[in-house]
C-alpha cells in the first residue's frame, strides 16, 4: 500500500469509518463463509478498515485477527469492535499456515499492480491448506488516482484469472462482479488454496 493513500485514511479516518461501518456486504460475506470449513476456524480481516466485517465475523463464531495500514482506523476500530487491531500493511505480514479464511474486501486495491502477485503469495502463505481468499477491487483494466490522493489499482476477470493462475495453489471458487450504493461496479473473487 503506498504512503499517499495510507496518508489519506490517517486524514479522513473518522470520516471514512462512519460512512462504512454500516454498509451492508452481506451478500459477499455469506458468499465467502459458505465456503470455509464448518467448524469456525480463524479469518484475517485485511485492511479491516472501520472493523465492520471483522465484528461480523465474530458474531458468527470466528476468531478474528484485523489488520490495517492506517495508525487512526486500527485505533477507530479496535474501540467498535473491541479486539486489538494490528497495524501492518499487507504485503508486510509473515504469517504461515494460520488462517482458515483471508478476507480482504477493498484493501488490496491501493497495493500497485506490480506488488499483486507478491502480496497475494503473502496471503497464500498465510491460509490452511483448503483456506479460502476473499478479494474485492474496482471493476476496471487501468489504474486511477482520484482527487484525493488515493491510488486505486483496477481489476477484471482477466487479470485477477492471470493472478491465481500464477500462484499455482489456488483455484477460483468464483469470480463475480456487484455494484455499491454510489453505483460503483466492483470485481469479487473467492479463491481456494490446494496445495
């Protein structure tokens, strides 16, 4: 995740966090825990943002470990969901075979198309052997930067096919598209490690 956008969410923290907290992504989060084993193993909840799907996850039974690059949303969020919130950047961590599910709804998109595939091993390294990987970007083939300063690397079914097929442990569960309230279109992948 570059400086800029980190910069961004340090700025706008409080804003951010209360003009998320309560989206409802419902559909994408009951479409990522039909796939994980039944006996509510552990996720990590990557750029947890204002916490809201790692609260969710709890209430379902889930240990939950969050994570986020910005110091002010890790503080925000630690406090709405009460648990701890580690501040790392996902290409940083180094954890190995600990998580049954890695969900990373809207966080891996301000990581630059050329830090992807490594930060994606990252992940892969992370999960249980038939863990699953959530993943959401930007519906879209090139990169923008919008006016406020946040970088934004855009997806679709051929480059995020062009990942996984690169990581050689996993395989596309499903790869499907949804819109926001603003109507922004977004590309979702669910993805299982196998090896």
């Amino acid at each position: 995740m570059q400086t800029d956008s980190i910069n961004y969410y340090n700025k706008n923290a409080r804003l951010y966090f209360d003009a998320t907290k309560n989206i409802d992504v419902s559909f994408n989060q009951n479409k990522f825990l039909k796939y994980l084993p039944p006996n509510k193993g552990k996720i990590l909840d990557v750029g947890c943002g204002s916490g809201r799907d790692s609260l969710f996850f709890k209430k379902k039974g889930f240990d939950v470990e969050s994570i986020d690059a910005s110091i002010e949303l890790a503080s925000l969020a630690e406090r709405y969901i009460d648990s701890p919130v580690k501040v790392i950047k996902a290409e940083e961590i180094a954890y190995s075979n600990d998580f049954d599910g890695i969900w990373c709804m809207a966080s891996l998109l301000h990581t630059p198309k050329r830090d992807l595939l490594k930060t994606f091993k990252k992940l892969d390294r992370a999960l249980k052997n038939n863990g699953v990987i959530y993943a959401s970007f930007k519906y879209g083939d090139k990169d923008a930067v919008q006016s406020n300063e946040r970088r934004f690397t855009n997806m679709d079914e051929k480059s995020l096919n062009s990942i996984f097929s690169k990581l050689k442990s996993n395989f596309c569960l499903d790869i499907y598209k949804t819109k926001d309230e603003l109507g922004t279109t977004w590309i979702n992948v669910n993805a299982k490690k196998t090896r």
